[in-house]
C-alpha cells in the first residue's frame, strides 16, 4: 500500500514577516512600483535584444528555430509589462500560444508568423494608434490563434 | 492599532493590507535571468528584505541551497532555457537536504508551454504568478505564501504543498483517487 504523510512545516517566513517593526505594506509597493518605473528604459533595452533575436529567427528557416522563436517571444512578454508596452506584452503572449500550438502539431505556416511579427513591430510604438486602432490589432492575433487552434483541432 | 498583515483577510483576497512587513530577517533566494534577477531584487529591497540571493542558473541555485537556508524562493519557469519545475520537484524530493526541502517558492512565468503545464502544477510550487509582475501582485503573493496554513504531504510521486484548495469531495462520478492508488494516509505535526 502507498503511504501518504500530511504535515505541517515551519512557516519561516511567516515567523520573519512577524517581526516587530518593519515597514508600511502600501509604502513598500509604492517604492517598488516607482524602481520598476525607473527601470523602464533598461527593460526597454533587454527587450528590444530579445525583438532583434524575434526578427532575425522569423526571417530564417533554420531547424529547431521554433524553440528559440518561442523562447525569445517569452522572453518579450516578460519585460513589455516592465517597459509599459502593455499591448506589446499582450501580442508576445498570444504569439507564444501560437507558438506553442506548432510545436505540437509540426507546423507553423510563415504567414501567420509574419502577422504576428508585423504587429509586434506596430505595437512596439504604440503612442502612433488610437486606442482602437491597437484593440484591432490584438483582435487579428486572437483571430490568428483561433483559426490555428482549430486547424489542429480537426 | 495596526493590522497584522498575516491576519488581513484582504491582503490575501484582492487588496494589498494596511499593515507591515518585516522582511529584515528574512533569507530569500530570486532565480531568474540577468534582468529579471535585477527587477526582482529591486523589488524585494523595496520590500525591505535585506538577505537576498540571486542565482542566474539552476546550477548556482542547487550550490547554494546546499548550504544555505532559506525562507522564500521566487523562481522564473525558464532559466536559461532549463525549466525549473525539475529542479523545485528535485528540491521537494530530497530527503537529505530538510533544511530548504519545504521552504515555500513562487513560480513566475510569462507563458506556460501546454506540456508543461501538468508539470507546473506538479513540481510542488506553493503559487504561481503570471509576468509581467508588479510590485503589488508580488506582495500579496508573499503575504498569501506567509499566510497559508495548507499542509504539505507526501507521497511516493509527490512532495510539497496540498494542491487542494478546497477540501470537497471528488466530483460526481469520479472515484477518490485515494482508493484507486490504496493510500494509507498519515498525518503528522
């Protein structure tokens, strides 16, 4: 028979947390949130390397490019967040389901990742559309990954 | 009188809490790439914690938990296109190393690959947090992990946290697993 053994361990952060003194939680969060907007512009940076290494892997058509693809593009929908690029967050995480779903079924037509390289680029500026403009956008990627799906679904 | 954040029904729920946080004593190890190790530090310090580790590899992680004791471990999915769930799963597994075997970790991840996604939820994580992060969603974490009075178990192909959230039944028509595997369950202080 398999054993199974519930307990309970030390909560050593929580004996840590309870320290007297300390500081203000709402202070703490207002200080970090003003670091990450400080380190915006250097985020910025990180992810455009990570977008030059996107647009250069897109263009070849190397074997096993799909693991650095998705890779990088994970990459890009870590730090968009950190570099207020929201939108551009919101394209590298569909691209990466994308992505994910060729790597599964083999194939990943040139066009659809074109598409999603295309909006990258536009979103990567997104000051340049309307509110609207960036939500149709988005909405074509979503279209992309919905047609896909049911691509590998039939 | 000042709300102790570890009673705040809120700062695990969807507000961040009123209270404090001492985060002076506590050891905590941020594994991540280069930037990502850097913006977490950067949080943390705000935070007020003052023993931070960095590990910019699952190997520098492994060395020092060796021979280091830690409260907290925030860790990315992906650290130089190893996962981490592997080494979490080896970190619970392993007997011989008690002193780090159950200290709670935060997963962090961008997007979780479909395959991996059983793995995730395998590897004995306490919570998981999707990047881009904020600040005010790592604290919760942090208060929530701090909080939690979730027993850990183990079993021959698990180790960490219950992984149930609720304590119901199995759905209907769904036979207890508990059965099915012949568990003899134990329950220890």
């Amino acid at each position: 028979m398999n054993k199974v053994r519930f307990f309970a361990p030390e909560n050593r952060l929580a004996a840590a947390i309870n320290t007297p003194d300390g500081i203000l939680i709402q202070d703490a969060v207002s200080d970090a949130d003003e670091q990450v907007a400080l380190a915006a512009a250097e985020s910025a940076e990180k992810m455009d390397e990570s977008l030059e290494l996107i647009y250069r892997l897109a263009a070849e058509a190397a074997p096993g490019r799909l693991d650095g693809l998705y890779q990088a593009v994970r990459e890009v929908a870590g730090l968009a967040g950190l570099a207020q690029l929201p939108d551009l967050g919101h394209a590298a995480h569909t691209f990466c389901s994308l992505i994910d779903l060729a790597l599964s079924t083999g194939a990943l037509p040139q066009d659809q990742i074109q598409v999603n390289i295309d909006v990258m680029r536009l979103l990567r500026r997104p000051a340049r559309f309307a509110d609207a403009e960036r939500t149709a956008l988005l909405d074509n990627l979503h279209g992309v990954l919905a047609k896909a799906r049911r691509t590998a679904a039939a | 009188m000042e709300e102790n954040p570890l009673n705040s029904r809120a700062a695990s729920e969807h507000k961040i809490s009123v209270g404090r946080i001492n985060l002076d004593y506590a050891s905590i190890l941020l594994m991540d790439n280069a930037w990502g190790v850097e913006i977490l530090a950067r949080i943390f310090k705000s935070f007020g914690a003052r023993r931070l580790h960095r590990a910019q590899s699952i190997t520098d992680a492994s060395s020092y938990l060796t021979q280091h004791q830690v409260d907290l471990i925030v860790a990315e999915a992906m650290i130089g296109g190893e996962d981490t769930f592997q080494f979490i799963r080896g970190l619970r597994q392993n007997a011989e190393a008690e002193h780090n075997r159950f200290a709670p970790v935060i997963l962090l991840s961008a997007h979780s690959a479909s395959e991996k996604v059983a793995q995730a939820r395998d590897c004995g994580i306490n919570f998981f947090v999707a990047k881009p992060i904020s600040p005010k969603v790592v604290m919760k974490r942090v208060l929530w992990v701090a909080k939690n009075t979730r027993q850990c178990l183990e079993t021959p192909t698990y180790a960490g946290p219950d992984r149930r959230f609720r304590n119901a039944p199995p759905p209907p028509g769904v036979a207890d697993r508990r059965q099915i595997n012949a568990y003899k369950v134990e329950t220890t202080a």
